[in-house]
C-alpha cells in the first residue's frame, strides 16, 4: 500500500463501513438531503470510476469538476481516484472565455457539470478539442441549449459498485486550480502522497503524522467517531475539498451545503451538532454574526470546537464579535495556498498594528526570492517551503520555474506572499507581493490596510489597491463598504482613525465608499475590480 489517497479512503471504509460519512444539505425548504455512510460512499464513487473506464478516461488523463458543492462532487472526486483518472476543479462562476481557457489549459477529455451551467458549458465545448465525454448533474431548464450528455444517474447505475480497479502509486496526481488575483488560473500538480503530508496533515492536522499507509486505518479503528466537519465555502476551492478529505482521514463525518446561505450554516452546526466548521475571512464569518444577532439570535452553537479560516484571514475584529457570541469555539486562522497546502497558524497577538504572525511549520522560510536563500531576522524576503511540494504548474514551464526550485537536493515552492521573520521563527505575513503598493519609494501591503480599516465601528468590509499618482507614484485607495446603518464616514475620520495603527506612509490617500464589496464565492478578495473602481473614482 503507498500514500495514495483513493487506497487510504478504501482503508478507512474498511475499517468503519457503517459510519456516517457524508451528509449533503440542498437548499432551504426543500426538505433534499442525502446521508452517505462510508460503504455507501464508496460504492458511489466506484460506479463513477467504472463509468469513466468504461468510457475509455485512462488513467492520467483529466477530468473537470463543473459543479456546485453535492454528493456528486465528492463522490466523482474520489472516482476519478479509484479509476486514476485526475479530477480537475473548475470555478463555476467563470463565463465562456474563461471556461475555454481552462478546459483547454488543463487538457480536459471529460466533464462532470451542473444542469445550471448547460448553456456556457454548450458555448465553451465546441472549443475544447480533447474534451469527449460530458456528463450532467440534474435536469436543464426547459429553455437551456440543446446539449448532448450523459445523464449522471445513468452513469452511476451502470457503473460497478465494486472496486476492481488496477493498483495505484503515490505518484499518482491531482490538480488544484488556482485563480489568484492577476493573471489566468494556473494548474497546480501534486503528488497524491506530497498532497497527503502538506495538505492533508499527513493524516494528523494536530498530531503526528503516520510514518507508514496503513497506520491510517489503524488510527481510525482505534478511535472514536464524534468529529462532524462542516467546509462552507464552495468545494471547487481546493481548501474546501482538501477539508473534506482531512475529515474522510479520520474516518469522521463531513457536513455540506450546496451554497453558503448564513441562516442554514448555522441551523445545521445546531442540527448536526458541527464540531469543526472551516470558512473564508470576514466575508463569511460577518454574514455569520449578522444572523446571530439577528434572525438566528439563539441558535446553540455549542458543538462548536473550532472555527478555521484559510485563503483569507478573520480581521481581529470581526473574530472578537464572533467570539462574545460563541465564547467556547477556537478560531483559527490558518495560513496556506494551492501550491504549499498548510503553512501555520497566526498568533495570538496578530491584528491591526502587528500584522498578520504566523507561527510555522518547520518547512516554511522566508527566502531572498533572487538567491533563494533564507533572509535574516527582520529582512523582507518571501515566503517559501520545502519537501513535500507540487511538481510544478500544469502545462506552464515558465512559471514552474519561476515559481519551484530546488535547493540542497530538495524541491522548493516560492509562495506570492512577502513577509519577515523574527529571532523565534514566527513569520509575519505582508501580503502578495503582486499586490504591493510602491507609494514615494515605500512599500505598503494591501492587508496590512485592510486589518486597520475593518477596525473602524462604520466599516463593514474593505479592499485596499494603489491607484496611479503624479506625485507619488502610486497612493494607497481604500474601497470601503459600510455598516447598515452606518453614518458616512470623511476620509479625514478614516484617516485618524489608521493612524493609531499604521505609520503615515500607509495611511489611505483616497476613500471609495461602495455598496458592496466584490470577492470570489469562496470569499477571497478581487483586487483586479477593487483597483477599477478606485481608478474610476479618481478620474
């Protein structure tokens, strides 16, 4: 057996078949739900995984997700697996040209999609050469683009429910797309067993990592059942999916929800008893506090051990709401991407004024991005780690060597994000280095800004970007969304208020006050439209 990750989930099956696995939760009102047990799971996801070897997917080839979060999702994932077949995401908010675009980049020769996308997947097919073989989740709307598919319930009968598929290797891959803040989305390749020890916590996030595959299992039959885990934002967000799989590692249960809808989040953490809920910033967490405040004042949250955010952080002071409402949940921000999976967890003392510290695994330095070499205390440097990382970007040599290394015959990943690193080894995080803004010769980092702002009472949600300036080059914009009911604030009061936490350099030079705050479903910030919107006002 190798660390692979469709051999560990059978281990784990095998161990706790009976065990609730998967419970899916359909919009509110409907009464849909669906509740899986480990046995259950797998037979589903082995009837997809002959379904794609029976329509000639071999393994290596690709697959795309074009799917809302379901028990589809999951259960195509962990097929393509069993099948060695690479499961691919697909963002589900990305229009014609940029479906295309990812179709074609991660060479896709089939596709598993939402009935709701029938008529842009329709558009961007006849451009996709290799793609072959299209499968459909649910019925299309009477007036959708005639498209010819598979449909998946007759997949899924067709297929085996047994496994009988040939053996796998820990080299087999899965490929996490990432759309970042500039550019096109990039294809990031993993090994099955680098992703299982980076991004997966080697099957122990809090413990040590099991030092051979079948400890896994073994782990799992030893311990208890009890652990419900709830990943909000959409699975088609590699941390979501990767959630999940943390989860399926210690043979726990895994809660999900079609969209992020802030009542029903918090009716099922009261129903389901959630222990574990992950989420995505303030853009989901303030939605949270909103209801509890408000129409779901009440709800008992107790189960709740901890609350995670990755791909953006909970402002300090949007986590101490949270926490005066729930005082018995750990909230954690966890520091990490699609290319290095799980890096820390910021400190205790991390906010406005001290930026955001991580304290790191014993992978992760700060590294001179042209000599690669490790800067000394209090040098800016970027964030880099080492061992278990991706082989590169799919179908991107360019980048790949921008972007991986190797060092002291180990492989090295350069992460986006700047930072600094102290005489104790924790790092604080100043941002994505594409995002910094050079204003009069000095550098300023957009979240550092933002922590500042969203400490404001009036300010609800905040993105930062430089907007171009005869005098100095760039000055620092604040596009800011307001509380309801908020009286409008002058730029002079934003303005005071940074200054308790920001020196004078950093300090916003322009105040665009928005309706609402553009961000990705997962919640991570749009700085391409941030930036539009302070040019504008600018003219």
């Amino acid at each position: 057996m190798e660390y692979n990750l469709a051999d560990l989930f059978e281990s784990v099956v095998d161990v706790v078949p009976g065990r609730e696995a998967l419970v899916y939760i359909d919009h509110p009102g409907t009464g849909a739900e669906r509740r899986l047990t480990y046995a259950e799971l797998d037979a589903a996801a082995n009837r997809i995984g002959h379904h794609l070897v029976d329509s000639g997917i071999r393994p290596g080839e690709h697959v795309g997700l074009h799917l809302y979060n379901g028990v589809e999702y999951l259960q195509t994932v962990l097929g393509c697996l069993k099948a060695r077949v690479v499961p691919v995401n697909v963002n589900y908010r990305y229009v014609e040209e940029e479906l295309v675009y990812l179709y074609r980049d991660a060479d896709l020769v089939a596709l598993v999609f939402d009935a709701e996308f029938t008529d842009r997947v329709a558009a961007a097919l006849p451009r996709a050469e290799k793609l072959r073989h299209v499968v459909r989740v649910g019925t299309p709307a009477p007036d959708a683009v005639a498209l010819s598919a598979v449909d998946f319930a007759d997949a899924e009968a067709a297929g085996s429910p047994d496994r009988g598929f040939p053996a796998r290797s820990a080299d087999d891959q899965f490929i996490i797309y990432t759309g970042g803040t500039t550019g096109m989305p990039k294809g990031v390749m993993w090994r099955q067993e680098d992703l299982f020890f980076s991004g997966l916590g080697g099957g122990a996030p809090t413990g040590e990592p099991v030092k051979k595959p079948e400890e896994l299992a073994e782990r799992v039959a030893a311990g208890g059942e009890g652990i419900t885990f709830f990943p909000t934002p959409p699975l088609m967000h590699g941390t979501s999916t990767l959630t999940a799989f943390i989860g399926f590692n210690f043979g726990q249960r895994i809660v999900i929800h079609r969209k992020f809808m802030p009542d029903e989040v918090l009716r099922t953490v009261e129903k389901e008893k959630v222990t574990s809920m992950s989420l995505v910033g303030d853009a989901m967490l303030r939605p949270l506090i909103d209801a509890l405040n408000g129409p779901m004042k009440g709800t008992d949250c107790s189960s709740l051990f901890s609350v995670s955010s990755s791909g953006a952080i909970m402002s300090e002071t949007v986590r101490a709401q949270f926490q005066a409402l729930i005082p018995n949940a750990m909230l954690l921000n966890n520091f990490g991407s699609s290319e290095s999976g799980f890096n820390g967890t910021a400190t205790p003392d991390s906010g406005p004024g001290n930026g955001f510290r991580i304290r790191v695994n014993s992978r992760t330095r700060v590294v001179d991005p042209v000599t690669r070499e490790p800067v000394a205390a209090g040098e800016v440097g970027r964030i880099a780690q080492r061992g278990h990382v991706p082989l590169g970007y799919y179908n991107d040599p360019g980048k790949t060597a921008e972007t991986f290394f190797q060092r002291h015959g180990e492989r090295w990943v350069l992460l986006g994000d700047m930072g600094t690193v102290d005489e104790a080894g924790v790092v604080t995080v100043l941002g994505r280095g594409s995002q910094c803004i050079n204003t009069g010769g000095e550098k300023v980092y957009p979240e550092e800004v933002e922590q500042a702002l969203k400490s404001h009472p009036d300010v609800y949600d905040a993105l930062v970007a430089g907007v171009p300036d005869t005098t100095w080059g760039n000055h620092v914009a604040a596009v800011v969304q307001l509380r309801e009911g908020a009286t409008r604030p002058s730029l002079e009061d934003i303005q005071s208020h940074c200054r308790a936490h920001l020196a004078g350099y950093k300090i916003p030079r322009q105040l665009v006050i928005t309706d609402t705050i553009q961000r990705s479903p997962s919640g991570k910030a749009d700085y391409r439209w941030a930036k539009e919107v302070a040019v504008a006002a600018d003219r």
